[in-house]
C-alpha cells in the first residue's frame, strides 16, 4: 500500500484523538528503542508538547489508507540545515519502508526550503550497547549520513539530562544534500 507523508496542518493539534494517537505511537516505540537509558516512567513526548510542535507546522505524519504508521519532527536548524527527530515508525509495519520514506520526506522539506544540509541527534550509551542504537547507527549511515560531532545530552537539553538511567553521548549526524 502507498504511503503518504504530509505535514500535519496546524488544525490538527486541536484533534485530541489525532494528538493522543500519536503521542502513543512515538511513546511506545521510543520505550523500545531507548529502553535502558531513561529512568522508570520517562516519556519522549506529551501530548501538550506534540500538539504544540503540530500549531508549528514541524510534524509531518505518514500514513496508508488514512491511518497513521509513523511520524518525524522537522524543523530549520541554522540558516542551511534542516534537523528531523522523533522518527517513528509503527512497530506492526516495520521492514515496510516507512523510516525510509519519512527521512526522504524530511530531506525533500529542507531542499525545498533552500537548505543545504539534514541533521538528526541519537542519543547512545556511553558504556555498552543497545541493539536499537546500533541498528539506527548502522542505517543512517547507509543512507548518507555521517556523525560529525558527539557531545552530551546536557550540553543540548540540560532540562533531560537528569532523567538517565545511564551515562550517554549524543551523537549529531548530518547529511548533505544535493541540489
């Protein structure tokens, strides 16, 4: 089946069911994926603060027949740099190509913007391995991506550093992107 992939209109953060549906997707897929490196409880997003990246046009959805199978946040970083996070794709449709067609999604929205450049951050353990990370370290680099810098969590969101169960790096990714 098609998938299509659309910035979610700024109408849509009023859509409870639509906002919930969502927050419920990327909670449960980064509970997987980050399982290990957060403290019991700690949730990548709310429904309050993905309602307001929605109002700001950064949240494009993928979806086939008119249901949601996965989600990225997009955003202008620096004058020629795009930056995607909170890449998610629904754990029933994994190996269908949707993480794939989301970053293309995301890398389409920034040349259309005159942006030079994708960035995207993986937060990884410092002092072991976590099979999701490794996967995702491995697939963004076949897919052009090259890790130009590793800092920590609290030097670019101090406000989560204290929720880490573990030590971690953040590793800042970037791809640039023919014209």
């Amino acid at each position: 089946m098609p998938i299509t992939i659309d910035l979610l209109p700024e109408a849509s953060a009023a859509d409870d069911a639509l906002v919930e549906r969502l927050a419920g997707l990327v909670n449960s897929v980064y509970e997987t994926s980050e399982a290990g490196l957060w403290v019991a409880d700690a949730r990548r997003t709310n429904e309050r603060d993905l309602a307001e990246l929605i109002r700001r046009g950064q949240v494009g959805a993928a979806t086939t027949d008119g249901v949601i199978v996965g989600a990225v946040q997009v955003r202008q970083f620096d004058d020629t740099t795009g930056l995607f996070g909170m890449l998610v794709a629904d754990p029933e449709r994994r190996g269908e190509g949707i993480g794939r067609e989301l970053v293309a999604f995301t890398e389409r929205w920034a040349r259309e913007r005159g942006l030079t450049a994708m960035q995207l951050e993986l937060l990884v353990p410092r002092a072991w391995s976590h099979p999701s990370k490794q996967f995702l370290q491995g697939w963004y680099e076949r897919i052009g991506y090259r890790v130009v810098r590793t800092t920590s969590l609290d030097e670019r969101y101090p406000e989560l550093a204290p929720q880490l169960a573990t030590e971690c790096d953040l590793l800042i990714y970037r791809k640039d992107l023919p014209g």
